[in-house]
C-alpha cells in the first residue's frame, strides 16, 4: 500500500499540477518512444523511394475559351497511360494556374474539368530523367450551350438511413442542426433517448461510447448539449460493432463525423444565431484544397442560459424492531436553478498526400469556457400529520473554468491491391477542469444563523492513445483485417471541503470530507477479423483480445485499489442478400463498460445535503452479451428496418440510493444518499422498427419505433432486489419543401417509462418545429426554430425502498425560438461539384477526388 502525507492546498498548488503534467508527459514519451521509432523506420524507406521516383513537374494555365478570363478552381488530374489510373491532382489558383509537382517518369494524359465546361483532355505529356518538366502553357475550355441550372437534377439527401449494421444520421438535413446542439438532434433519432444533462442512452441503455471521427477526444468526455450540432456532418449508430472498434460501451457507439470539407479550392461557411432566453451561436468552418495540401479550420461560440426548476417530495417510513411500519415524516423540497455556459472551439487540421498513395494528418481542436450556475433550495420538513415543523434554505453557487486539448496525428498508405490499407494513429487529449462552489444554509425563524462552506476542485483528465489498422483483401470478396490498439488514461481530482467557524468566521479546510482520487487505466489490445461471400452470404468473424490494467489511489486515506484482468471479445456477422432490395443479417459481439471517474470518485457532491451522491472504488466492470437480428427492405427511395434484439449483461453499473440521517447543528433530519453498484444480472429484448417513405417528391416522413423489456436483479446487504418493465418509444420526422427552397421540419418524440433496479423514468413527449429558407442565391440560409413547441418536455423520476419513496420532478426551460443565418463562401460553384462528387462517389467513381 502506498502512503502519501496529506498536506493543505497552498500558493505552489498550481506549479505543482504543472510539474505532475510535465512528469505525465514525459513518462509517455519514454513509452511511447519506441513505438513512434519504429513506424517511422518502417515507413520511411517508402516515402524516401516514393519522392526519389517522383520528380517532375507539369503546369499550366486553364482560360474560358470565350472570353479568355482565367479558370480559378478548376479540377486538373494527371492520368497514367495506358490505364488511366490516377497519378496526382491540383485546383487551379485564381489566375487558373496549376502545378503538379512529383510527377514520377512515363507518359500521361491531362484532364481539366469545371462545372459548366466539358472535360478537356491533354493527351502525349511525357516526363522523364531527360526532361522532368511539361509547360503546357493556356489551355482553353469551352462552356457548355444549356445552363447547368436549367438541368441540375439533384436527389436530397435523407435524414436517417438505414443500413442493417448502423444508422447514419446526416445532421446537415436536420433543421435541429441550424441552431441546436448534438443532444437535441440525438432527441429525435432512433433508439436514443437524452436526460436532463445531456446524458445518452440507447435502448435502455447508459453505457454508450462517444466517438469523435471514429475516435475517444476531448470532446468526447464534454456532455452532448454542450456540442453546437453545426461542428457535426453526420451521427453513425452502431448497437453491435465488430471486433475492430474498441468494446468499450455495452449498449453500443455513437460515431460524430465532424465537418471536414473535400471541396477543392476555398470554401467555407459562417453562420449566427440567436434564441430567447439569452441563447447565442456563432460559428465560422472554411476549408481550403490546393495541389497537395488539404486544410481546415474552423471557430464556434456558444453561450447557454437554462433556467430551470425541481420538485422532490421524499416520504421517510420508520420500522420499529419487528420490521413493521411505526411512523412517517415528510420532506418537500422545492428548488429553482440558472446555468450559463459559455465555450469557445478552435479546431484546425491539415491533410498532405506525400504520394498518391501515402497521406499524413494532423488535427488539433482546443476548447476553453466558463459555467456559471446558481441553485437555490427550500425545504419544509412534516411530521406524520403533515404539519410544518422546519423550513430551512440552501443557496448554491458554482463557478467552473473549462479547458480542453485533442491532438491527432494519422498517416495512410494505399497500395495496388485495391482495399488494401495501412492507418496509423496516435492521438492525445487532456481535459481540464477547476470548480469554486459556495454554499449558503441557513433555518428560517427569528434569528436564522447561516452555515457557510466552500468547495474547491482541480479535476484533470489526460489520456493517450496510439493504433495501427491493416487491411489485406485476399480477392474482391474476401479479406483480413487486424489492428493493434494502446491507450493509457490518468484521472487526478482533488477536492477541498472548508467549513466556516461560527467563532472566528473563518474558513477552516476539513479533512474528513477533502478527497483526493486519482485512477490511472492502461489498456493493451489487438484483433482480427475475415470477412468472406459465398453467393449471397456474407460473413465476418473476428476477436478482439484485450490486458487491462487499473489503480484507484485514494491520496487523503492512503487506500488503493487494483484490479488488472484478462479478456476476449468474440464477434460474428452473417449477412444474406436475396437481391439489392432484400438483406437479413444475423450478429453476436461481447462488449465491456468500465466505471467511468464520476463512478469510481468516492467525493461527496453536497449540493444537496438532503441528497448526497459520491463513487464507489471497489466497482467492477461490466460485460454483454447481444445479439441481433435485422432485416433491411428497399422499395426505390423507400426504406424499412427491423431488428430483433437480446442482451445479457453480468455487473451491470446502476445508481442506488440509501436513507441517511443529514446531522444539521447536532440534530438529524431524514435524506437520502446515492452512489454506484454492480447488479447482479440485467436482461433485455426488444424490437426496433423503422422506415424512410416519400410521400410526395415534396414531403418525406422518417419515423422508428422501438419496444423493449428490461429484467434487472441484485441482491445487497441479504436483500434480493428485481425489477422489469416494458417500455417503449416512438419517433416522428416530416420534412417538406412546400416552396421554393423553403424546408419545414416536424419533429416529435413519445418516450414510455423505464425502470432500473428501484423506480422508474416517466413517460415524456416533446415536439420540435424548424423552418429554413435559401437566400442570396443559394448563399445564405435563414432559419427559424422552435423546441419543445408545446412546453411539454419535463423529466420525472420515481425512486422507492423500503424505508423512503421520492418523487422527482426537473424541468428546464425547453421551449426556446432560435433565428439564424448562415452564408455559404464561394459555394456558387464548389455546392455543385461536391453534389456531382456525392454522386460519383455513390457510383464508385470518387477515389480521384482524393485530390
């Protein structure tokens, strides 16, 4: 057991977090060292043979045939004889100059292209040691007779398509994502539902992963309605994912896309809104391709108001020895609360193709802001007669300063074999939190005396994450995939509990409520997956072996806590295609969820003193096994899905609440406390139903339906506990064009109630309107919002045991109207190519625009 000694925060504290970072760091770099060595020694050779083969260059200069005016932002590919493979690409400049430089030895064709012009070819374009540069000098391109407005076709793209292994959710088609955060859109997809925090779940389920591009970021520990939905191109839902994606959360992942624009030359995009209630919105993403460089930047502010208010009416029941009921008292508890947030979003990233097949990345996205929040609360305490016998307030303040890191650096290289790959990443992200809470308590009476405390916490979380991914196709339908994956992650919070002496008025640090907890996780994992068709059937088989290795250190109590374990994450998928419009696919995988720091902090949280909460150290982690099976059904731009679905989870992490006496001035009042346990079994089964159907070629309704039964068992303290329901819930989107590039969105939402192991979730219902119309000619957009259109979304709990029942009721103000207006940069053009690039990529022809 390790001993640490206790000390009092002091002035040095924040040079001391500097140098336990600097210690962090370094520490990873000497693990990490080795790693990054040998990927640059194995890829080197590669890139040095690469750019040693590749020296020549080609330019020139694209003009308008008609009026001899430069071309700017043109596409220009060079092209391999004799097959036509793609060689290098470029965007013209402004002045349609284009240079396309590490141009290997051969003979080539040169192809120009821009919209509303034919594609011009340039054939007999040789390169060699002799002559390493072709000056093609003016090329000339002339448009086309009918204007491409006059025969633009263009199919939209739909809210939410179905596929039988996820569902991808193409936020841009959401009216949701002009002004809303990623919490509001998740309102209305399928099998989701979103609690009063921002908290997600899926079928019933809590543990669910939050990806960032397919990766953990710091974005990822920040709750959902904190996340402007105008930073997100599209949501993947994954339920049953194979054994490349990492098993953490039992109940599956949701993949955020951010928007990364692959338009070439500079576009972008700049919007502003505005809600009642003191809700604003900016943000600014601009995207900039040009020979070999891709680069992208973007800059959101966001300022939340919330105003809100809670009711909790806890009826305690007093036993005498024999276990029957003697006396009752009660406490209604009525409070009122505002947050307002604010955050600030930098993200910045370039692409840069060393080669037509070797790119590097790098990413970074930096996020800083403020919380402020009050709470205020009044309770009335009554006897069994319901007569008043106290009335007491408590005043809550809390101040928080937000920072957050993501670092990402990828490389990629493609070979001949088409869909091999190699993917290598290594990726960093580091939040960091400081917390000043005060607390104001006082009796109501003739002369109420006021308790004072202070809270004080420093919460750091850094993790660092390399992998490797290999794709190898044996023919068209077979192929092996295998990947390596480490990530270490270090969790340190301290926190500092101050009592004010009655005497002195001064604040006095108290030892036996101060917690410091750090926890520091390391995962080593690797997998494989063989994926094979025989006719009509697809399979895939794969497993994903995974060395955890974990440390609960309790700093102030010199406890530890270890718990390093061994396990295997089987996974497997048969798919049968009757024809392109009928797919049925049946699929096993085992997943894990392990406590996350909030359920492992034993911190008392004394926001409520009447309804404590804090972690539990000593949790395990918990483990699925699901099963599916879903059937897929086209009929032209109509869709339907059906999934059948069973899971068994073993450990299940649950809050569980106790009776507690709450000592106020040497006397008890009933309350009540909450923390984290392993269930004991949790079983549930369901179905899942959904549809895309085009009404009119102006009206499109998406609509799900999802029913579930959970069975949920423990046994605490000799006592067995259990508890099952069926809930259910459904989900209604109609999108209609009823004028000329104006959009009108009607969303609801009917949620049934849910159970866990000691109450229940009430039912709630909301509906959400949104209008967009285009502006400028097509430039801009104007939208009007409105969420939570009738006032109805509210979030009530039950929760019971055998000496207390409380009923729970929260409400935020929901109902808010958002104006806004976004202006699209230089996307006369570039709206169109991406379309047609939309379009080629869907008939397979989008691996050149690589470039």
């Amino acid at each position: 057991m390790s001993h640490y000694i206790q000390t009092e925060p002091s002035p040095a504290a924040p040079l001391a977090a500097f140098y336990t970072f600097a210690d962090f760091i370094r520490t990873m770099m000497k693990t990490y060292f080795r790693f990054i060595l040998c990927s640059l020694f194995i890829l080197s050779p590669a890139m040095l043979s690469a750019q040693n083969q590749a020296t020549g260059k080609v330019s020139g200069k694209l003009l308008d045939a008609g009026s001899k005016k430069p071309l700017g932002f043109a596409n220009v590919v060079l092209l391999t004889l004799p097959d036509s493979s793609l060689v290098t690409g470029a965007t013209t400049d402004m002045e349609g100059v284009f240079i396309l430089e590490s141009v290997p030895s051969g003979r080539f064709v040169l192809r120009a292209s821009m919209v509303g012009y034919p594609n011009k070819f340039v054939p007999n374009i040789s390169i060699s040691p002799d002559k390493p540069e072709a000056a093609l000098g003016n090329i000339t391109l002339k448009a086309t007779a009918t204007q491409l407005g006059e025969v633009e076709v263009v199919a939209q793209r739909q809210l939410v398509d179905f596929e039988l292994d996820k569902r991808v959710v193409n936020v841009s088609q959401d009216l949701n994502a002009q002004s809303g955060t990623v919490a509001e859109v998740m309102q209305n997809l399928p099998s989701v539902d979103v609690d009063i925090d921002g908290n997600v779940s899926m079928r019933g389920s809590a543990n669910v992963t939050i990806l960032i591009d397919g990766k953990r970021s710091a974005l990822s520990e920040i709750p959902l309605d904190q996340i402007p939905a105008n930073m997100i191109e599209s949501i993947e839902l994954i339920t049953n994912p194979s054994s490349k994606y990492n098993p953490e959360g039992t109940s599956g992942i949701i993949n955020l896309v951010l928007k990364k624009e692959k338009k070439p030359g500079f576009n972008g995009s700049a919007s502003i809104t505005a809600g009642t209630y003191d809700n604003y919105n900016t943000a600014l993403n601009l995207n900039y391709r040009y020979n070999k460089w891709s680069l992208f930047g973007g800059y959101d502010f966001r300022q939340r108001t919330r105003p809100g208010t809670q009711q909790n009416n806890t009826t305690n029941f007093y036993l005498n020895d024999a276990g029957q009921l003697d006396s009752t008292s009660y406490r209604l508890q009525e409070g009122e609360r505002n947050s307002t947030d604010l955050s600030h979003n930098f993200r910045l990233g370039a692409d840069y193709y060393l080669t037509p097949k070797h790119t590097l990345s790098a990413s970074a996205l930096y996020r800083f802001g403020e919380d402020e929040s009050s709470n205020n609360i009044r309770y009335r305490f009554l006897d069994e007669n319901r007569l008043l016998q106290s009335t007491r307030t408590r005043d809550a303040r809390e101040v928080e300063d937000e920072r957050a890191l993501d670092l990402t650096l990828g490389y990629r290289q493609t070979f001949d074999r088409k869909g091999q790959e190699l993917t290598a990443d290594v990726v960093y992200n580091a939040n960091v939190d400081d917390e000043v809470a005060l607390f104001d308590e006082r009796e109501i009476g003739p002369s109420p005396l006021a308790e004072l405390q202070k809270t004080l916490v420093d919460d750091k979380n850094y993790e660092l994450v390399t992998k490797a991914d290999y794709v190898h196709p044996f023919s068209e339908n077979s192929r092996l995939e295998a990947g390596l994956r480490t990530s270490y992650e270090q969790l340190d919070e301290d926190s500092r509990f101050f009592n004010q002496n009655m005497e002195t008025s001064q604040m006095e640090y108290d030892t036996t409520q101060s917690n410091h907890f750090v926890y520091d996780q390391q995962v080593y994992s690797l997998y494989t997956n063989y994926s094979n068709k025989y006719k009509s059937i697809t399979y895939q088989v794969g497993v994903r072996a995974e060395h955890t290795i974990t440390k609960s250190d309790l700093r102030n109590t010199d406890d530890t806590y270890q718990n390093n374990y061994f396990s295997l994450f089987p996974t497997f998928f048969i798919t049968n295609d009757f024809d392109e419009d009928n797919k049925l696919q049946f699929s096993y995988s085992r997943r894990i969820n392990r406590p996350r720091s909030r359920f492992l902090n034993p911190f008392v949280d004394q926001s409520d003193r009447y309804n404590l909460s804090y972690g539990n150290p000593k949790l395990d982690p918990e483990f699925v096994n699901s099963l599916e099976l879903g059937y897929l059904r086209y009929w032209g731009q109509a869709s339907f899905n059906a999934t059948v679905f069973y899971r068994h989870t073993t450990d299940e992490i649950e809050r569980f609440r106790m009776p507690s006496p709450t000592v106020v001035r040497a006397t008890g009042e009933p309350g009540t406390e909450t923390t984290f346990i392993n269930l004991s079994d949790n079983r549930s089964y369901g179905l899942e139903l959904g549809t895309n159907y085009p009404i009119t070629k102006w009206w499109r309704l998406n609509a799900s339906w999802s029913g579930f039964r959970t069975e949920l068992s423990t046994t605490q303290d000799d006592t067995e506990l259990s508890n099952s329901q069926l809930s259910w819930n459904a989900k209604l989107n109609s999108n209609m064009t009823v004028w000329k590039d104006l959009d009108i969105q009607l969303s609801g939402f009917y949620r049934a109630p849910s159970n866990d192991i000691q109450g229940r979730m009430e039912q709630m219902f909301s509906a959400d309107l949104g209008m967009k119309k285009d502006v400028l000619k097509k430039k801009g957009t104007v939208s009007l919002r409105v969420s939570d259109l009738f006032n109805t979304r509210r979030f009530d709990f039950l929760s019971y045991g055998p000496t207390f029942r409380s009923d729970i009721q929260n409400r935020r103000q929901s109902r808010i109207v958002y104006l806004g207006f976004t202006y699209r940069l230089n996307s006369d053009d570039s709206d169109r190519r991406n379309r047609q690039n939309e379009q080629r990529e869907q008939n397979g022809g989008g691996e050149e625009e690589e470039f």
